[in-house]
C-alpha cells in the first residue's frame, strides 16, 4: 500500500520568510513518481512539480525549491522569501508502477503568509 | 493546449435526488480521465478512472457510479444523493501513455447534499 505523510497541518508564517512544507511517503514500488500541487481559496489544484524515483536532483523555480531524499522517504518544498500569494493548501501526492490509476495524496498543509 | 471543464460550479440537492456532473477535456485525446472528492476540510480520494470509453474503475463502493460516452467526456452520476456524498467534486485527465504523466485538475463541484 501507498501512503504519504504530511504532517503538518498548518504553518502561518510572516511575508519574506522562508518556509519548508514537510512530505513523507511509503511505496514498495522501485518506480514511482511524487507531486506537489497547490490550492488556492478557489479550489483548483495547480501542479507545481512532478520528480521521478530516478531523478533526485533537488529543483529550483524561481522562489520554490524542492528537496527530494530517497534515504528518508523525504520530497520537501521550501518556499524562499514567502508572498501572501503564496497562501493556500499545497499538497504532495505519490503514484507509482504502470498503469493509469490515482494519485495518493497527503492531507495537505495549509499556508499562512500574514502581511 | 489542454482545457477541462467542471460544471456546473456548484450544487445545492436535497437527499435523495439524482445526480450528474460533468467533465469535459479539449486539446487532447484519448487522456486517461479521474474523478476525486474531497471531503469538508481536506483529503483527496479517489473515485473512478477510465482509460477509455466505456473503460471505468472504480477504487471504493459508493453511492456513485461513473461513465465515460465519449473519449473527452466524463460523467458522476448517483441515483439517490446520501448526506455524506457531500463534498468538492475535482475531474482531472492525463496523458494515456501507459506512463505516469502529470494529472492536471478542473475547476471542481462544491455539492451540497441537505
């Protein structure tokens, strides 16, 4: 079975602080594939990030970076010097092996950015 | 490029009513289309996926069944809403590769059930 793990429930941080967002998952599989999607008051996801099991280079967008570990099961996202656009839901989701089935997400952490 | 789209936004039904929301794709074909719900607060679960039409799996027993008429179209039906079918509905496609490509969400269904 899959799981993914975000243990932070809420983080509320002030404007131009840095901030990680915490993703811990379990999968038997060798292949897998790990997302962060955000969601804003509206509702939609938006996809921010996909990395395969292969690929452990950390990745850097603009002010979003992502820390992806497989020795601790770990895919991080710190957002550096943080807007309170960025305020919202972010979760992190886990698929894995072939096939065309859904994503496992975490429960999602919700950002905080006061002014 | 890709679009897809929820409608209706939202829904308002009494229990025990019928149910359809819709999802449609455009500027893809054959994507491989999800239905997921999110329950008050959060958590995304899993509903139905289909890589085909008429192709649909369903991941837990429910109050809901799922169709697929044509290849960018996806459907959620239930014959009689229960209190609990209450939730944010989001449809989501990907590419129908056989690899895990990138699912990418619609706007959603907030339903109501009173």
């Amino acid at each position: 079975a899959q799981k993914v793990t975000q243990a932070q429930t809420e983080i509320s941080v002030v404007e131009k602080e840095d901030v990680t967002l915490d993703c811990v998952y379990e999968t038997r599989d060798t292949t897998y594939y790990l997302f962060w999607y955000k969601q804003p008051p509206s509702g939609e996801l938006v996809f921010l990030i996909r990395r395969n099991s292969f690929d452990e280079q950390n990745e850097i967008s603009g002010r979003y970076s992502w820390n992806f570990q497989k020795s601790t099961s770990s895919f991080n996202f710190t957002i550096t010097a943080s807007q309170v656009v960025d305020s919202a839901v972010y979760f992190c989701a886990l698929i894995s092996g072939g096939g065309a089935d859904g994503l496992t997400f975490g429960k999602g952490t919700h950002l905080i950015i006061q002014p | 490029s890709q679009t897809i789209h929820q409608w209706p936004a939202t829904l308002v039904q009494p229990v025990g009513s019928p149910l359809s929301l819709e999802c449609t794709v455009e500027g893809t074909s054959n994507p491989n289309l999800y239905w997921y719900r999110q329950a008050a607060g959060r958590g995304l679960q899993l509903l139905f996926y289909s890589v085909g039409i008429g192709q649909i799996s369903s991941e837990v027993p429910q109050n809901l069944s799922a169709s697929r008429p044509q290849d960018r179209q996806f459907i959620l039906s239930s014959k009689k809403l229960l209190l609990s079918d209450s939730g944010f509905y989001l449809c989501a496609w990907s590419g129908g590769l056989g690899v895990r490509e990138t699912q990418y969400f619609g706007p959603g269904t907030r339903l109501l059930v009173l």
